[in-house]
C-alpha cells in the first residue's frame, strides 16, 4: 500500500486547491503500478479538487490532504478542523455559488465517509475504484 500526506496550507486561497490537485497528480504518477486512465486520474483529482475546496471554504481555511493506493483502489482523506458533515444541497443554477461538489463526490466515488475527530474536527473521506 503506497501513502502520501500533503498539508494544503493557504487560508481560502485558490493555490491550496490548485497544489492539492498537482499533488495527486504527483502521487498516481509515482505509483509502483501499472498506469491508470486519464480518465480515472481525472477523477481521483477532481474529488481531491471538491474536498479540498470544501474543507477550506467550511472548514477553518486550512486543510490535510491523505492520498493511500490500495491493490484496486484510491483512497482520497481530507481533515479539517471544522466538526460539521458536508451535506447535500440544491445547487445553485442562476449565480453559481455552488451545491455541486458534494453530490458530484457521492456520484464518483465507490463509497464515502465523515468521520468526527476526538480531538475535533473530521475527516471527509473518498473511496474510488479506477
């Protein structure tokens, strides 16, 4: 099992979200495995894309990101300090603000989780089978 941990620093900042993305990308390239599809690298970096854009919009600003490859899948972590459950929402179809991520996970995603913190906070969790 290959596991990589990345701290997504910047408070609200759209280079937080952009290096988390550049990591994941980094991470399934560096797999000791045979490569996977564009398409199935696109999606563990989108959903690392929408939890890490979650997690410093309603989490506190800031972020950890955990990326484990297990023998047939991917699993996307993020902890935040913020003890509330993403949950879904009508998204917004007339400005944009957003409601589209969290349902967009559940759809790409195997299986999700939340798990709370003792200490505070949670984990938002992501299991994708490329």
């Amino acid at each position: 099992m290959d596991t990589m941990s990345c701290d997504v620093e910047a408070v609200r900042s759209a280079t937080s979200v952009a290096g988390a993305r550049e990591s994941a990308r980094d991470f399934l390239e560096g797999l000791g495995r045979p490569p996977m599809t564009a398409e199935a690298a696109d999606t563990v970096v989108l959903v690392v894309s929408e939890l890490v854009t979650n997690a410093v919009r309603h989490g506190g600003g800031t972020c950890t990101l955990d990326l484990t490859a297990h023998p047939d899948s991917i699993e996307v972590a993020v902890h935040d300090r913020s003890p509330r459950a993403p949950r879904m929402r009508t998204p917004d179809l007339n400005d944009g603000t957003g409601g589209f991520g969290w349902p967009m996970v559940n759809r790409l995603a195997h299986t999700t989780s939340v798990t709370r913190e003792a200490a505070g906070g949670k984990t938002v969790s992501a299991l994708l089978t490329p």
